[in-house]
C-alpha cells in the first residue's frame, strides 16, 4: 500500500555523487527554456549558477529534479542516468532540492516537515536525523511544534534546507536559498551552512542572486543568459573579466 | 423543551451522518484536488450493495462492511479511469466538476436500472428505544452516532500519528516538494480514494438506516448539506468539516422542529452563505 522504507544498504549517502548536467534542453512545452546546457559539480564543490532573472537558471534546477520535462541531453548522478526521472525517484537516488519558494509544507508542524524529509528512512532512523539537523540548526529544535507557515523566512529556509539534510543526500540543488532574506542572515547562510555542505562531502548545485556572495564561497560558476550558458570559470577567473564584473558585480571591484 | 430535545437527538444522529460522509469528502478533495461531487451517488450505490444483501438474508451490518469495500474499490477505479486521466490532460478544475456531474448521473441511472425506480428499506431491527436525559434514541441511532465518533478519532489518529496519514497532509499541501521528499504521491492519492472511498460507503449506509427508506437519487439533497459541512469547516480540513458537520446537522433538525422540515437544506446553506461572506476560507481554513 504505502511505500515501504529503503533498506539501509540502499540509503543515500553524503559520499561521492559527481553531478553532470550534458546538453541539456528542457522547456513546459513550448520552445524550450533552456539549451544545450552542460554544468557540472562533483563532490565537495559549491558550483554556482548566476544570471539575470529569466536567464534559465531556476529551469535547469528544475529539469535536473524531473520537474520540468528534458527534451535533450542527459543528467547523471555518479553512474546513474536519471534523465527524465520522476521527482520521486530522483530523491531516492540521492538528490536533495530546495525550491526558491513553496518550500516547506506550511500547515505541518516542524518536526512533521523534517519526518516528511526523511520519508524513505526507517522510523528509528527518521529520529535520529531529526536530533542530527536540530544541532545544524538549533532554531529549528524551539520550534518544532510550531506550523511552517508560521515561521519566519530565515527560519523557513533553514527548516527547508533541514528538511533536505534528512536523507543525506549526495547532491544539493538549492534555488536562491537567500531570496527575501536580510542580507547578513543570507551571508551566514551561505558561508556556513551552505559551505559545510560542501565541505562534508557534498556535491552543491546553488542557484543566486546575490552574485558576490555566492562567489565568495563557490569553487566553481556557471553564467546564464537566454537559457545558455555565456561563461564559466573559477570565481578567480570571473571577477577577472570585465565583461562579467560589468554585468553582474556592478563594475565595482571584486572584494575576495 | 421536549419538541427541542427531541429534536436534538434527530439532530446528533443527522450530524453523525453528515460527519462521516463530510470528513471523507473533505479528505478526498484535500488530497486528491479533485471536488467529487459523485460522491453522494456512491454513497447511494454503498446503500444499494448493502439492500441486495440485506434483501437476501444478509445481516445489514455485514452488507455496511460490504458496502464500504465496494466503495473503496469503485472509488479507486473512478479515479483511474475516469478522473486521474482528465488531470493528466491538464482539465480545469471546472471541467473536472462537470466530469465529476456526469459521473453522478451515470452512476444514479446505473443503481436506477439495476434497482428499480422504488424506495427500498433495509429489513432490521431499531432496537429499543433508549432513553438518557430527555434524549430518546434506538440502538441503531446510537450505534450510528459511534460509528461516527470512531471515524472521526481514527481520522485523527491516522493524519497525526502514522506516515501514511502525514504523507497524506503533505500531498495536500505541496504535492511537488512531497514527491522531491521521495513520497510516491500517485499511490497515496490511490490510497486515499480507497479510505474515502470507504467512508463514502459507511456514510450511505448509515444515511439509509437514518432515512428509513431510500431510492437512487436520495443522496442529492444530502450531498448538498456534505458541501455546507465541509466548506463550513474550510475546504480540505477535516477537523473543520467534522465541527461543519455537527452545526449544520443540529441546526437543520432543530430549525426542523421550530420552523417547518421544508426549509431544513435550506437552512443548511443559509448558514454556509453567511460563513462565506464572514470567512470565505471556512471556520478552520487558513487566511489567504
């Protein structure tokens, strides 16, 4: 009837998953949205994705998670070709996602929103990760009672990225996690939290606005325009070029 | 006071009805975003299946479990065959309502051909009749107002405590971030047809214990007081649909005895007309 836990031996693991997006096309149906996009983050790298609003890049999140329909090009996940997978089965294969909005069940309780994040875990084990993502996140553990809609949007998106540490997964999308925060809380998110990700083993696929702060903890960047990719490089390399610094920092200096 | 108590025991019994058949429909709506308005027919087709085995000798009691599984099952079909492939489509939700109008027909018809055109009755015993307070209610009354009550406690037991009944609430609420959690939301939905579905069953039988006769199109004037108990409560809240079931069922048996039986579904929608224009989202329905 209900869908049955995974067995442990087949639980998604932090270690090791390369993420590898391959000319990708994808659109809802009509001409597509993005094009012959190919990115790539392997363990351990916060990769970012940067461009002007319509540029694609919630799309290409999107397509990677089977939300929106590829129409070309492949996505693999270390081995696994989960192109045009549902979104449910892109989850069980290790793939956490947190969208820009609609991230969290709003009448839910906390606790009942991290439960539905580690869904495919044992019962024993769903405690147990509870426990683990309220030490990541100790706001979080004051809170459990409390509905998610009632939460504040720093607190919202800390129990949305929680809600995705359940399962461990091997690779992060986060769509502007800092979208409509206070510019402090959105850089400690990024320098922590979005950081430790990384640092634990992680491959993280993260989607901003705020181009500088994004650039100051990614290893790598892709730039979007028109649903293409237009540069990539280092953030060494990028705030190098002026035809990036123009567009994207304002023209103003890169500070490190 | 004895016309008002009298009453009042119409009116728990009524509500008990009304509570079984609006929580199902709420959850079904809730879940599956499909507004089912085909539900009263499968209440009637539920109270039909236990009338053929009634009428074969058949304790009405077993024909209500029978029922109810039959109802589980119809539902879960209805929804493969007819509503999951229109949402596939992308139909509006309005054209899914008309979808879900014709069903109705279809199924009223089909209960009509199969049943004959006349009011039945089960052949069963009331019980005597139990007196409490001024209260005057038959076994079967209580009995019905237990049912009712444990639907209601297993309802919350299941959307608090188990997974199925949270993934249910997360369906609900954001049936893609429940998928991006790895929750097969297809399969709940189906089970979620299935268990409404059920109650859908219970709720026609108890209906037709409670009207003492019935015929294929019985439930219609009912199915009305189902939508004013649930979008009372605030459409897809069960806890609401259950308090929209008590005050819609006392208030209409009540307004019965003081007023005339004539205006009772009437009554029923004037209070949902006032709640709307008060609190569009329902007693318990969140804010917008």
């Amino acid at each position: 009837m209900s869908d049955e836990p995974l067995p442990d031996e087949h639980a998604p693991r932090r270690a090791g998953a390369p993420l590898r997006a391959e000319s990708v096309t994808a659109g809802y149906g009509g001409d597509p949205v993005i094009r012959d996009i190919t990115v790539a983050a392997d363990p351990g790298q916060v990769v970012a994705l940067v461009g002007a609003n319509g540029s694609g890049k919630s799309t290409l999140l999107k397509s990677l998670t089977g939300i929106v329909r590829v129409t070309g090009g492949t996505v693999t996940v270390g081995d696994t070709d989960i192109t045009r997978w549902a979104p449910e089965a892109v989850a069980r294969a290790g793939v956490g996602y947190v969208p820009q909005v609609d991230d969290v069940f709003a009448p839910l309780t906390v606790r009942e929103n991290l439960e539905m994040g580690g869904y495919l875990l044992r019962p024993a084990r769903v405690a147990e990760r509870v426990d683990h993502v309220v030490t990541v996140f100790p706001r979080l553990g004051q809170m459990l009672t409390r509905p998610a809609g009632k939460l504040s949007g720093g607190e919202r998106k800390m129990l949305a990225m929680g809600r995705v540490l359940m399962l461990e997964p091997g690779v992060f999308l986060l769509d502007e996690p800092t979208a409509n925060l206070a510019p402090a809380i959105a850089r400690t998110l990024l320098a922590e939290h979005v950081r430790r990700l990384a640092d634990s083993g992680a491959a993280v696929l993260i989607v901003e606005q705020r181009a500088r702060a994004v650039l100051a903890i990614a290893d790598f960047a892709y730039v979007l325009a028109g649903g293409e990719v237009r540069m990539s490089g280092t953030p060494a390399r990028l705030a190098a070029d002026p035809a990036f610094t123009e567009s994207f920092l304002g023209g103003a200096a890169p500070r490190a | 006071m004895t016309a008002f108590l009298s009453s009042l025991g119409f009116g728990l019994v009524t509500a008990s009805v009304l509570a079984i058949a609006a929580t199902g429909f709420t959850l079904q709506f809730g879940v599956t975003d499909v507004l089912n308005l085909a539900y009263g027919a499968v209440m009637t087709a539920g109270a039909f299946v236990a009338y053929v085995l009634n009428a074969a000798g058949v304790s009405v009691w077993i024909g209500l479990v029978v029922a109810m599984i039959v109802c589980g099952a119809g539902s879960v079909l209805l929804n493969a065959c007819v509503y999951a492939p229109f949402q596939r489509r992308g139909v509006s939700p309005i054209t899914m309502v008309i979808v879900s109008l014709g069903m109705t027909l279809i199924i009223e018809f089909g209960v009509q051909a199969a049943a004959g055109g006349t009011s039945v009755s089960y052949s069963m015993s009331d019980g005597p009749s139990l007196r409490a307070g001024g209260l005057d209610l038959s076994v079967v009354q209580l009995v019905v107002i237990g049912l009712s009550l444990l639907v209601m406690a297993g309802t919350h037991v299941l959307l608090r405590y188990t997974r199925l009944g949270k993934a249910m609430r997360a369906t609900a609420a954001n049936k893609t971030l429940a998928r991006n959690c790895g929750i097969r939301t297809g399969r709940v939905i189906a089970v979620t047809w299935a268990v409404t579905g059920a109650l859908c069953g219970l709720a026609g039988v108890v209906f037709a214990m409670d009207a003492g006769s019935f015929g294929a199109t019985s439930t219609d004037l009912f199915l009305v007081l189902i939508l004013a108990a649930v979008f009372l409560g605030g459409p897809g809240q069960a806890y609401g649909a259950m308090l929209g079931a008590v005050i819609i069922g006392v208030a209409t048996e009540v307004s019965a005895a003081y007023i005339t039986p004539d205006y009772k579904y009437v009554i029923g929608f004037v209070i949902l007309l006032v709640m709307l224009g008060v609190r569009p989202s329902g007693l318990l329905g969140a804010r917008a």
